[in-house]
C-alpha cells in the first residue's frame, strides 16, 4: 500500500503523456493529411480572401484570445492573418475544424482546442509562443514522425513528446540560437521543480531496496523525459545509484546551457549552481552500495537536489532581469525627434507617449516580479514561499521575451510612420493599382505590393501603441 502512495507521488508532478491529450485537435492533426487538409492549405497560401475569412473565423470564436494573446481586435486580426500566412499547412486544421463545427451546428472542435490549449499551457506556463506555436510545432513534429527521413527512434520519441507536451525554453536554446537562444529563457529543462522532492521524499517511508513494478514504472517514466545526453536507465525495478542521481542529468544539462551562455564571466549563482551540482553527485556516491540506499540517504539526496535546482533558477533568472532593465523607450532623444515629424496628430502623439510609459510600467511590474521570486528563492526555505517564487518567475519570463521586442518596435514605429507617409504621385499610384489586378507576379507589383504593406505595418505598429 505504502509502495502504492509512493508511486503516485512519484508520477504526479511528470508531465502528462501524449496519449493524455484525448483532444480533437491532437487527433486530427496526428492523422495522415487528407486532400482536403491540402487543398485548403493551398487557397490560404494564394488567397488572401481565404485567409481574410478564417481569420474572422477564429475572432468570432471563444478561442480568438487565446490564440493571439490579445484582447485588442486589430491587433489580433494582425496576429492571426500574420500566422495564417507564415504556416497555411497548420491554418489548415483550423479552417476545416470550425468548417466542420459550423455544417454540424456544434463547437465541438471550438471546444477541443480550447481544452488543448489549457492543457499545454499547465505544462508550459511561460510559453512564449502561444497555441500558434504550439499548433505550428504540433503539425512540423507530426510530419516529420510520418516521414522518418533521417530519424532515430529517439529523434521520433522526442518529436512526438515536443509536439504534445511542448518543450522547455533551455532545451529549446540548445538546438536555436534566435533572440531567446541563451540564458535568457532558462527554465530547468527536466528537472523537477524547486518546490518537488524529486523521487526522493516519499522514498524515505518506503523499503527502498527490494523490487517493485512502481519502481519499474519510475524508471520508465524517467527515460522518457530524459535530457539530452542523459544514459537510458535499466528498468530493473530496484532502487540503485544510476535511478538516484538521474535528476543530476537535467541540473548538468541545465548548469552547462547556462555556462556557455555566460561565457567566461560566471556570476555567484551559476557557480553555486555548479557547486551544488558536484555536492549532489558526491553525496549519492554511497548508493552504488544497494544496502547503503537508506531512508536517511534519500532525505539527504532530497535537500541536495533541491540545492541545485534553487541556484539553477537563480542563475536563469540573471539574464530576464537584465533585458527588463533595458526596456526604457521615452528617455531616447531619436523617438522624440522622430515623433515630432510623424504625421500624426498632437492627440496622437500624447497618447503615443501614453503607450510607451505603459510599456515601461508592464516592463517595472514583472522587474518587481523577477526581484520578488529572487528575494524568496534566496531568503526563504519553506514552499509555499517557493511556489510563490515559481509563479513569479513564470510571469517574468514570459515578460522578459516579449517586451524588449515591444519595446523596439516602438521606438521605430514613429520614424517608420513617417517614411510611409512619403506622398506617391498620383500616376505612379494608378499604374501600381493595375500592376497589383493584372500582373501581381510582376517585379513592379511585387514592390508596390510590399512598399503598401510596409506602409500599412507601420501605421498598425503606430497605432497599436496609442492609450
């Protein structure tokens, strides 16, 4: 009974297996591609109407926020259309989910992917890129499962396991090296949370030395969220060393991330990180003995994991706070010199500079967030503290990665707004207008095309920032 509770405990805080995500969405886009998938893929790739429509579509939805992140109608218009065109293969599923909801009268599909993305986002509170993302990387890992070219039977594990689970921001860094590429986005990428204790705590109540297929079930669970690098455990069913120090394998993977993220320079919590990674290993020596795996070794395991993981997420935390601390737009000579020769309205303007000291207040609040889970990781043992400071983190995070980037679409939309008023004269207008009707694939049309866009991008950039 006692090896029962245990095991329980144990699975609790893994993450959910695929098979655990019985949604509609997850079937549908796991299945071969129909024609119809195809073919719709197609009309949103070459027409605009189409792309137009399901992005009315999805705002009339009870999912339209949660896709674009936006509670503001154009710009989540922008959003949607943007994403449509960049992944029609995954705009696709979309279209003929709710095609289909609308010819039967229901929300079924509405309703799954709504539970879809509820679930992802329990598993990946500070997922950068929203469902879109999830939705892109859901349709890229299936696909490249069902094509195999070049895959091991761990790459197609690790595919499927990213595309319904997510995957953390460090062990995405490992494999980009795009503006989150770095320490920046660290999240421990297997290693339990701060406030766990591992697959130690309840060890300590149990007999841990004889077989048990809970045990079994552990080390299976645990080779399949295996960090990279880490050696496939023996699913013996017993207790050993190699079970034992298997979190050791994330918190490296974690530490060495960090390390080559921070170069030469390494900060007081990263070489803590280290440190208490080496005092983990060195106290689980004692377990390649069976006899000497005892409830007091695994208290003890317990405390030195959750040593390491606290400076992991401390060292993490070093770079998100730094790019909040950067975001100051309304201190910049250049934004003001350029707002005064955009062409936009003294109202316009004030409520330009509105928007930008709410971006600098939203950058503040999530300083004070970050800040606030330092000062608990560093001050506090108790955890409800800790869990505190996790969800702190998880908002900090999620604001360090978008807000620098906000911030610098700001400070351009102004020059941006006024090289798009640049007047065109009336007879080149008229020839662009029959150029974009008659002969869209023209190079003429092309840059007509794509200076109007410009020009459209810049006054929604503008726009979206006004309070």
């Amino acid at each position: 009974m006692r090896a029962s509770a245990l095991v329980l405990f144990l699975a609790a805080p893994a993450p959910a297996l695929a098979t655990d995500v019985p949604s509609a969405t997850a079937r549908e886009l796991e299945q071969k591609r129909t024609d119809a998938e195809r073919r719709m893929e197609a009309e949103l790739a070459r027409d605009p109407a189409r792309v137009e429509a399901l992005a009315e579509r999805v705002l009339r939805s009870s999912v339209g926020p949660a896709l674009t992140g936006s509670a503001e109608p154009e710009l989540a218009r922008a959003k949607l259309t943007a994403w449509i065109r960049k992944d029609p293969a995954a705009a696709a599923s979309l279209a003929l989910g709710f095609a289909r909801d609308d010819a039967e009268g229901s929300d079924r599909f509405e309703r799954s992917l709504t539970l879809e993305n509820e679930r992802f986002l329990e598993r990946n509170p500070d997922d950068p890129g929203g469902l879109f993302a999830r939705l892109s990387r859901l349709g890229a890992s299936l696909r490249g499962i069902k094509s195999g070219e070049g895959l091991s039977e761990d790459e197609r594990k690790r595919l499927a396991k990213e595309a319904f689970e997510g995957r953390s921001s460090i062990d995405a860094d490992a494999k980009e090296d795009g503006p989150r590429g770095g320490a920046d986005s660290a999240r421990p990428s297997g290693a339990p949370a701060v406030t766990d204790g591992g697959i130690y705590d309840r060890l300590s109540a149990a007999n841990p030395t004889g077989y048990s297929p809970q045990v079994q079930a552990l080390q299976n669970e645990l080779n399949r969220q295996a960090p990279p690098g880490a050696p496939r455990l023996a699913e013996s069913g017993k207790l050993d060393h190699p079970t034992l120090v298997f979190p050791s394998h994330s918190l490296r993977y974690d530490v060495e991330r960090l390390e080559k993220a921070s170069g030469p320079e390494r900060s007081e919590s990263l070489i803590k990180a280290r440190a208490a990674l080496e005092e983990f290993l060195a106290a689980a020596e004692p377990a390649r003995a069976a006899k000497a795996i005892t409830p007091a070794l695994l208290k003890k395991l317990a405390a030195k994991r959750r040593e390491a993981a606290r400076w992991v997420i401390l060292a993490s935390m070093e770079t998100p706070l730094r790019r909040l601390e950067a975001v100051k737009v309304l201190d910049r000579p250049a934004l003001r010199a350029a707002l005064e020769r955009a062409p936009a309205s003294e109202d316009e303007k004030r409520r330009f500079l509105a928007g930008g000291a709410a971006l600098e207040a939203r950058a503040a609040e999530a300083l004070t967030h970050g800040r606030g889970a330092v000062r608990l990781l560093r001050e506090r043992e108790d955890a409800p503290s800790w869990a505190e400071a996790e969800r702190l983190i998880g908002k900090t995070r999620a604001a360090a990665r978008s807000l620098p980037e906000e911030a610098e679409l700001y400070v351009t939309a102004p020059e941006r707004l006024a090289a798009a008023a640049q007047p065109v004269p009336r007879w080149r207008a008229i020839l662009e207008d029959l150029a974009l009707r008659w002969a869209p694939s023209s190079s003429f049309a092309k840059a007509a095309a794509a200076r109007r866009k410009a020009a459209a991008a810049a006054r929604g950039d503008f726009a979206r920032f006004l309070k």
